[in-house]
C-alpha cells in the first residue's frame, strides 16, 4: 500500500513499526464520521471552485459507495494502511483514479482527526445523556412506589434520622443531574468546527469553513488553526466528566452491596443481574454493582493517562495525540455499558420496607427532634442536646428505644416533657415535619416528582 507521503522517502518502512505506529486497529470506529467529514469537504471544495464539479461529483458518489461496503464488511485491521483516513483514501483512489488526490486538497490529517473524533463525541456525548435520563427515570419510578418507606439516613455509616426512600433515591437523581449538566456543557465546548485548520496553520487556498460548519452541523468555526490541531482538553473534559459519573454510579453501587447484604437486607437485587457460586449454592452476588465500582478504575486511568500524554506537549500536532483515542473509547463504552446495567440493576430491585421502617426505629434516629421539641418549649438547644444525650445513655443501658419511656422517666431528665412529645418522635412525623425546602417531608418529595415529571414529560407511563 502506497504511503500518501511516499514521495520523499527512499526506502519502505519498517514491517515492526509500522505496526508500532499504526492506529487503523483502533480509529476504523472512525470510519462514518471520517467519510462524512470528506464529503462535506468536497462540497465545500466544488462551490469554491477549487476542484471541478464532476470531479468532486464522482469523489462523493464514491465515498458513499466506500460507507455502505463498511458498513456491511468492516475495514480491514491492515497497519500497512497506518490509519483510517489512509484506508479510505487508498479505498478511493481504486474506485475514481487519480482524482482521489484532489480530495486532500487544504486539508491535513491533523484537522481531519480532530474532525473525526468530534463528531464521534457528539454522537457518543447524545447516547450518554439519553442513558443517564434513563436511569434518572427509573429512579424517580422507584421513588414514586417508595415514598412511604421509611429507613434510617446515615452519616458515618450509623444511623442518624429516618427518610423516605424516595428522598435516598431521589439524592441518585440530583447527582445524576449534574452529570447530565456537565455532558451538556462539554457538548456545547466541543461543538467547533475544526475542518479547513490544515497542518496548523490554515491554507492559501480559498476554502469556506463557514460553508463546512454549516454542512457538519457545528455551532462555528474555530478560532486558531494552531489550537486547533493541538487541542485535546475537549476529550479531557469528556473523560474528566465520564469519570465523575463513574464515581457518581460507584457509590449508588457500594450501596446496593451494602445493602443486598444479610446484615442490612435493605434491597433484594433481581436474579437476572446477579451472579451463582460455583461452589457455594447458596450464593447470590450483586456482580453489576461491583463490577460498575471496579470498572472506575480503567475510567480514571484513561482520564489520567491522556492528562499525562498531553502535558509538555509543545504545540501543534505532535503524534503524541495517537494516544488520546483508546482511552477515549474505553471511557464511551466503559459509562454507557455502566448506566444501562446499573439501570437494569435500579429497575429490578425490590426494596425491603418492613425491615427498613424497623431498622428506622433502631439507634435512637428521633433524638435530634425531640430536642427540638424541647427548644420549642423554651429551652436552648446546646441545653436540650445534653439532656437528650442523658436520656440516650439511659435507654442504652436499660436496653430501651426511646418510644418505650414512659413519661414519667421522660420527667426526670426534664418538667418540660408532656404527652405529645411522643407525636412528636413518631416515625412519620419525624419524617413530615421536615419541610424546610429540600428536606425529606413526604409532601416536598411529591411535589418534587410531580415538577420532576412535568418537565420531563413522563407524566404516562
Ligand atoms: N493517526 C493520527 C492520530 O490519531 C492521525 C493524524 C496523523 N497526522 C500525522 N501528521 N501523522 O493522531
């Protein structure tokens, strides 16, 4: 296969390193977007005058013939073609002849690439975001049945006050809601169009990059042909985002194993996500969320692999930038494969409401409002903290839970107790009276999933 930079070199290369420096293995995935990209190219170069018509007619006619045989056979994994823009104009040159050489015309690898691979993100960045809505939807399904069930919220991993487990689950959807805000935003950073940056430093030819942005759907054009070729922070913005996300999905997942344990027994986690032991028969493990918690790991080592590849990077395009797609491509697959698994996982989870609202009543999860009750008659809270902490340190010791005091032992730490401090401690009162805004009072989270609903348009279904 003849180089497309053969002219000034003597001898072939290397059979080794062309393997060595071939990237075809990896950026074939590139193929729709790198022919998609030449055609609007050629449009662009027909209009300006810089290529005949009929010439420019065939070159297109062809690579569309060039899409639909990949799409149908694949590309071939040859490192003689060195990479997919070589594959495809060689592809090309068989089918239109010497003609195929006009094609490159103001046009240079080092902007085509970056073509290739923002197109790829835009793509890619549209499919993430529909799945993490997914995922927020089956999150707000699952709150909207378990808006009466009540568990302890923790700090420190112990028990601190009861929630609705719709508030649990509701916390999953605001973080995926900033993940799905970060997408967005690195979406709108990307959406630059880079064609006509050449080698680095433009063209004296007459090429309209308006017209380019305008065919490829970019917002505009970019600004500097130098950036242009050199910039990666854009795939460091998805990895760094992906990565988050990762994080975001790991810690929803800790959860669940946490919680699918017999010690809590919180969550029963569907057979069709979970995997046997193939010596202990009575296994039943919760895979998806800890393969989705190990997975972070290749996600943060791709974000910090291309963070150390670009740094000293002395500008423009050095070949340095090769690197920058495998781990870009693990990081698309790796999230999207994450969010529909752990969506199965959320869909098919069966939360245990009896020993949830049970454990809600254990470790003394109402002692913060029965100081409160105690400041609304009065007595200062650093005050009412104390005398609460003296009662806890009875129950503990006379193996009671604080609804189980009668008034008169409530009477000895305090005159102010009456009969209604037990409406007060009461687990669904707890729970309601907490109203100020974001709280987990079963009234805000009904209207929050309303307006939820509303804005989403997931009204039916
Ligand atoms: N395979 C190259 C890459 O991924 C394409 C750009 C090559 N440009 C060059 N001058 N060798 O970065």
């Amino acid at each position: 296969m003849g180089k497309l930079w053969g002219g000034r070199f003597d001898k072939g290369t290397n059979r080794f390193i062309e393997e060595y420096t071939e990237s075809i293995s990896f950026d074939q995935r590139l193929f729709k977007e790198d022919i998609k990209g030449s055609i609007a190219h050629c449009r662009m170069l027909i209009k300006q005058g810089i290529i005949p018509e009929e010439e420019g007619k065939k070159i297109i006619s062809a690579l569309e013939e060039i899409l639909k045989e990949a799409e149908e056979k694949g590309i071939p994994c040859d490192p003689s073609y060195e990479d997919i823009h070589t594959y495809i104009e060689s592809r090309l040159r068989e089918k239109v002849g010497d003609i195929a050489g006009k094609l490159h015309t103001a046009r240079s690898r080092n902007d085509q690439i970056v073509l290739d691979v923002k197109l790829y993100m835009k793509r890619e960045i549209a499919q993430i975001i529909s799945l993490i809505e997914e995922l927020q939807k089956n999150l707000v399904k699952k709150a909207e049945e378990e808006i009466d069930t009540i568990l302890p919220g923790f700090t420190h991993l112990q028990h601190a006050q009861p929630v609705s487990l719709a508030f649990h689950l509701l916390a999953y959807f605001w973080m995926l809601e900033r993940d799905r805000g970060r997408f967005k935003d690195a979406l709108k950073r990307l959406d630059e169009n880079p064609l006509g940056s050449c080698a680095l430093a433009g063209t004296a030819l007459p090429i309209d990059r308006f017209y380019t942005t305008e065919l490829l759907g970019f917002e505009k054009p970019t600004e500097n042909a130098m950036d242009t070729v050199s910039n990666r922070d854009f795939i460091l913005e998805f990895l760094s985002t992906a990565g988050i996300a990762m994080i975001n999905l790991s810690r929803l997942c800790e959860e669940m194993v946490i919680w699918s344990s017999p010690e809590f027994s919180f969550v029963e986690l569907s057979d069709e996500v979970c995997t046997g032991s193939s010596i202990m028969p009575q296994k039943k493990n919760p895979d998806v969320a800890e393969l989705t918690r190990g997975k972070v790991g290749r996600v943060i080592g791709n974000l910090v692999s291309l963070l150390v590849t670009l740094k000293g990077l002395p500008l423009s395009y050095n070949r340095d930038l090769q690197e920058d797609k495998e781990p870009l491509f693990d990081t698309a697959d790796t999230l999207k494969g994450a969010l529909k698994a752990v969506s199965l996982m959320i869909e098919g989870a069966k939360f245990n409401r009896e020993r949830m609202r049970l454990m809600a009543k254990e470790g003394f999860t109402e002692a913060t409002d029965l100081a409160d009750y105690l400041v609304k008659k009065g007595i200062p809270f650093r005050e009412a903290h104390r005398i609460i902490g003296e009662i806890v340190k009875y129950c503990i010791a006379n193996s009671k839970r604080l609804d189980e005091l009668s008034l008169t032992e409530y009477k000895k730490f305090c005159q102010e107790f009456e009969e209604d401090l037990y409406k007060a401690i009461d687990i669904e009162n707890v729970v309601d009276s907490r109203k100020s805004y974001g709280g987990t009072s079963r009234t805000l989270l009904k209207e929050q999933i309303e307006r939820i609903k509303k804005e989403r348009g997931w009204q039916k279904g």
